[in-house]
C-alpha cells in the first residue's frame, strides 16, 4: 500500500512537471530544517532518512 502511494504521488508530480530530484532534496532539506529547529527528534530523523544527526 505505502509503495502504492508512493507511485501516485511521483506520477502527480511528474504531471506538474516537478522534478523527483530537486524535489527530493527540498524534503530532505525540509526534514533537516526540522531537525535543527527543534520540531524533529533525533529518532524521527534517522527514521526518514540515513543522515547522522551528530554530523549536522
């Protein structure tokens, strides 16, 4: 079911004309932005992504 959405949500942004890369590094952006600002666990953090929170 999740990879189902997954698909969904690039085909709508492939319609749009978004590009999944730059798209991708704006949420990883948003997600260590998060992060540093307090609104993101550490935990959260390395669930979402594979960065070490020690190393921001």
């Amino acid at each position: 079911m999740e990879q189902d959405a997954y698909e969904h949500a690039r085909q709508i942004e492939y319609q749009r004309g978004l590009d999944p890369k730059k798209l991708a590094q704006k949420r990883l952006n948003d997600l260590i932005e998060s992060y540093k600002n307090g609104e993101l666990s550490v935990e959260d953090l390395r669930l979402y992504t594979n960065i070490d929170p020690e190393s921001l």
